[in-house]
C-alpha cells in the first residue's frame, strides 16, 4: 500500500488536471483549485521540516570541533533565530511585513543587499562563461562567436554608427534583430516543442503509474 | 448607491448619481445641459466556455460618444433582477468600449441590464457633476455552465492523438520489440562521473533545482537522483544532496534510501546527507558556492528547475574542476548549462532519462510515442509553411488576415 495509494492520488488528480482542462464545468473547475490549496497546505507544514534540518544539520556542523566550516553553521543559526525572533515577537505581531517594522529593517538592509550581491555576482560569471563558449575551437563554436559579435555590436549605438553608410537593412541592427528574430526563435521554438511533449510524456508516465521511481523505487 | 435624479429635458430623462453630493441650488443648472443619447441595444448573453457565473454584455455606442456632442466619456452598467429594476451599478466601461463582462453573476439567475451614458455637466463653480442616461433594459440574460470548452477542441484532438502514440508504442515495447534509442552522452557519463569522484575520494553534489514537488521538472531530477545514487552507492561514494524545498528533500531522501538498498547496501546510506538549505533563490545559490569552495567536490549533477542561479552554480563548479551534468527544461538557462558544463541534457532529454536510464521497455515505448508526436508536428509544420507560401504567392499579402483558408495557424490556437 506504500506505494499504491500515492500512486493512486497521482493518477486521480492528474486526471482530473486533465479533465478541467475541457471541462469548465463543477465540480471540474474547481476541484483543481482545492488541489492546489491542498499543495500549498502540505507545503506549509513541510517548511517546518526544513527549518529543523536546517537547525540540526547546522548545530551538528557548529558542534563538531574538527568541522572546519563551524563558524557558518553558528551564522546559519544565529541568523535564523534572529530573524524568527523579531519578526515573531518585535514586529507588531501580523503586522510585521508593514513598511517600518524591525523585520522590515532586517530585510531590507541585510536580505536584500545579500540577495543582489548573488545576483551581481551574474555579470562576472557572464563574462568569464562567454570567454569559454565564444573560443572558436570547432566550426560550430566559430559559428556562435560570429553570431555573438555580430549580435552584441548590433544592439549598441556605436554598431550602427560603423555601418550607418550601408542601405538600412544591411546595417549591424539589422543583421541582430535578423539573428534573433529567425534563427534564434526557431531554435527556441525547435527546443520548446520537444519540451512541450517531454512534458505530455512524463506526466502521462506518471500519471499511468508507469513512472513511479519518485516514490522511492525502480 | 445610484439615487436617481428626473429631469425632464428635450424630452429625454435624466439620471444623476449621487444626487445627495450635489447641492440643489445646482440643480437648475444640471437641468439646462443637453443630455447625450443613450447606448442602444444592450443585451446579455452567457459567456462561453466557463463554469458559470459571467455574462457577456454587448451595446451599441451613444450617438454622442465620439460624434455628436461628443460628450459621453464613459459608460455606467447596471443590473437588475427585475426589467422594472431597481438597477445597481456594477461595473463601468469607457467611453468608445461596447462590451462589459459581469464576472460576478449567480449563474441561473435572470438578469436584466442597462448601460447608462455617463457625461459631466459643468456647474458654477463647483466640481463637474455626472449626469447618467441609461438605455433601455437589456433582454434576460443567465449565466450558465458548459460542459465542453469549444476553445480547446484542438486541443484535446491533439492530447488523444498524442497519447495514442504513446500507448501505442508502449504496448509494441511490451510485446518485445525491439525500440532503437539514440544516445544521450549526459546521462552515459553518469558512472564515468561518479566513478571519478570515488577515485578522487571527493563529494558528489546533486542539485535537483529550485522548485517544488509541483515541477514535473524536479521529479525528473528526483528520478534521475535515484540512478546516480544507486551507483554511487554501488562505488562507496559520497553523496550529498542540498535542497531548497523541504518536499523535495523529504523525496530525495525516499529515493536515495531504496536506492541504497537496492544497491546492498542499506547500511551506507545517511539521511543527513540529504539535507534543506533555504527556499530563497540566492540564498541556495549561496550556501551551495559556499560547499562548493570548501568542500571542492569531483562531481556535481545539476538536474530540475533552474533560474538565474543556474549560471552562479555552474560557473562556481567550473572554477573548481569538477566534472558537471547538467539538465533543465528552462530554455533561457541551457546556454550558461551548455557553456559551463561538461555535458547537458537539453529539455526532452532530462524527460527522458528516466526511461534511458531504466530501460524498461514501457518506458522506452513512451520516448518513440513522444518521437511519433514530433513527426506529427513536424509535418504538421511543413503543411503550414507549403500552405502559407501559396497563399502569400497566389494572393500577393503576407498579411496572416488576408490569406483565409492558407492560413493555418488558427487551427492551432488553444483558448
């Protein structure tokens, strides 16, 4: 029964996925709204879960004299005991996501600049990612490079100014917009239906039972 | 609350709202401003392919919208139970709009509406005040239920000829023939990279992405995870799986405990091993870079969801040498997968690895069901484009209105 009954429940409720999607009548429609509140749910129950093997794993590793990455697991826990604290007891109560609130001064003068610090770290990686995939060791990579130049001189100002004597249409904002408006949306698109019945596939895997490696097995 | 205000003038009533705002020593002049013509022929009728509960209203414009005194500016819809009313307001249109959907209508309950021309009459020295000329009362409409979305007819022709296919070649691969599958070198490499990491006597580290148990995504990576941890069982190797939902981590632990078991070898499997780092999207990326420089893993397989973070993670695996997978059905992030990784699954692959992997012969009788679909498409496609290059000749348009029964391309959208 371990592994019929979630088996079961996954084959109803994609069925019945499958069927509000042609039947907009009750209780079709709204069943997948009740499925969904259902999800969020769990879910909401499961993040305590996390939350304590967060804490566990991190006082294991803060604990752990020889762990050399101590320090971190004390950060991890000191910084989540914080941000539970005030915003559970220090920030008006349900309140706390207010503008003003001591959660909101910890989330918006410590979360966020963290959080864009990761994000900024993007363009570095861009760079050093492009350095590796633009190097023309085969026909095929000399073929992206071409394609990247063209593209990236195309989309600045000082592209056209280079080719502004050639007839409109031949000029590097043209040869771009060209690139990205033909071959690469039909790449895409090529990349796209493949996953659109990659998709179709799997779910019906899954939703046949046929599939069932998810539940812990073969 | 609309409280009607009757004026008679040029013959035609008058509606203000919110009479009790408006001084009376105005009312005198509200009463020598030329009323616009109401909108005409209003009526109600059920909106299509929903599950009750909304009426399509239609009406044509005032005489005075946009011609004439040009001085309606918008439109005030109201409903009644009743073709004598009282009328409510519930909801407005602008002006040059002739149609208002009343989304929050009792589907079977008789309604009768009017829309009521909305002009602003200047007073002395006061705020313009609204005057209101409704038309007349719409025929009873009701909101009902369908049974079949007619929208999405082609839709669902294309979902049975889709899953035809599929048990089709399911059904060919259990009889046992013999289903030719061409090689995918990213899911070939997984003992190679697992091997190299047990050489090494260094970490494997699978990131099953960033959402939850809801992305059919994650479960092929939860699916792919138990193959890898089966052979990294079968290697003695050490396998760590961070995860950013606290679902997927109680997944993967189910996945990787029978896979360690089914490998003989129960007693090597952790649980700890398995462990949540955080739902916010750069804090995972931080706290996986940050095992990442300490730890130096041999092996890292990055098989789910990935957004931005997918070019953090990469790149940081890159920079240490580790050998990586990767395998996502996120277009925007295959290129930084491609640039950074050694192998990636593109999109269909990263569906199909759990019956490459299996070779299970049901499983692999879906993948020629998936590839029937493409041909269909395919040449679906090239009918379109012979269709299309007719009509633009025969024609002489491109324009996709103009070529009629050339263009196909309507065929195919679903509602």
């Amino acid at each position: 029964m371990r592994r019929e009954i979630p088996t079961f429940i996954a084959f109803f409720v994609g069925i019945v996925c499958i069927i509000q999607f042609f039947i907009p009548h009750r209780p079709f429609g709204t069943l997948v709204d009740t499925f969904s509140d259902w999800f969020s749910i769990v879910q909401a129950f499961a993040i305590w879960l996390g939350a304590l093997n967060l804490i566990k794993i991190s006082m294991q590793k803060s604990l752990a004299r020889k762990a050399r990455d101590r320090w971190y697991g004390f950060v991890v826990v000191l910084a989540f005991l914080l941000i539970v604290i005030v915003g559970f007891f220090f920030s008006g109560g349900r309140q706390f996501q207010l503008v003003g609130t001591r959660f909101d001064y910890l989330y918006v003068n410590i979360y966020t600049p963290l959080a864009s610090t990761m994000f900024a770290l993007l363009a570095f990686f861009v760079a050093s990612a492009s350095y590796r995939a633009f190097r023309a060791r085969s026909w095929e990579a000399t073929l992206l490079l071409l394609a990247a130049f063209l593209v990236m001189l195309g989309r600045v100002p000082v592209g056209d100014q280079l080719t502004h004597w050639l007839r409109e249409g031949f000029r590097l904002s043209d040869i771009a917009s060209w690139i990205m408006t033909y071959p690469q949306v039909a790449g895409q698109r090529a990349i796209m239906i493949g996953i659109a019945l990659g998709v179709a596939s799997a779910s019906l895997r899954l939703i046949l039972g046929l599939e069932r490696s998810y539940l812990g097995g073969e | 609350m609309a409280v009607v205000l009757l004026a008679t003038v040029i013959g035609t009533p008058i509606l203000a709202v919110g009479q009790s705002e408006v001084p009376a020593a105005l009312a005198p002049t509200i009463a020598q401003v030329p009323p616009p013509h109401p909108p005409r022929d209003v009526r109600g009728s059920d909106s299509p392919n929903d599950a009750g509960g909304s009426i399509a209203i239609t009406w044509i414009k005032s005489l005075d919208d946009g011609a004439g005194l040009n001085s309606v500016t918008a439109y005030k819809i109201l409903r009644a139970t009743s073709p004598t009313g009282p009328f409510d307001t519930i909801g407005a249109a602008a002006a040059g709009q002739t149609s208002f959907t009343d989304a929050v209508a009792r589907t079977s309950t008789p309604y009768y509406y009017e829309v009521a021309a909305v002009a602003l009459v200047p007073t002395l020295g006061g705020e313009p005040v609204p005057l209101l000329v409704p038309s007349d009362p719409s025929p009873v409409a009701h909101a009902k239920a369908q049974w079949f979305h007619a929208g999405r007819l082609n839709a669902l022709i294309a979902v049975i000829i889709l899953c035809s296919a599929i048990l089709y070649f399911i059904t060919q691969a259990k009889s046992g023939r013999s289903l030719f599958i061409r090689k995918i070198a990213g899911l070939e490499a997984v003992d190679e990279a697992v091997g190299r990491a047990t050489e090494m006597g260094k970490k494997i580290f699978y990131i099953p992405g960033t959402q939850d148990m809801d992305e059919v995504q994650t479960l092929a990576g939860i699916t792919i995870l138990g193959r890898v941890a089966k052979v990294a069982a079968d290697y003695e190797a050490d396998l760590q799986v961070p995860v950013a939902r606290s679902l997927v981590m109680v997944t993967c632990r189910e996945v990787v405990k029978e896979a360690y078991l089914n490998a003989g070898r129960p007693d090597a499997y952790k649980e700890d091993k398995i462990f949540y780092l955080t739902d916010d999207q750069f804090g995972y990326a931080a706290g996986i870079d940050g095992l990442v420089m300490r730890d130096k893993p041999a092996t890292m397989f990055y098989m789910g969801a990935f957004y931005a973070e997918a070019l953090i993670l990469s790149e940081t695996g890159n920079s240490i040498g580790a050998m990586q997978i990767a395998g996502t059905a996120m277009p925007a992030q295959l290129p930084f997968f491609v640039a950074a990784c050694d192998y990636t699954l593109i999109g269909e692959e990263l569906f199909a690895a759990s019956a490459y992997l299996s070779k299970e012969p049901k499983l692999l009788g879906s993948l020629k069901g998936q590839d029937a679909g493409k041909a269909i498409i395919l040449v679906t496609i090239l009918i379109g484009i012979i269709l299309t290059s007719i009509g633009a000749l025969s024609l002489q348009t491109n324009d996709p209105e103009k070529l009629g029964f050339y263009n196909i391309a309507p065929w195919f959208e679903v509602q």
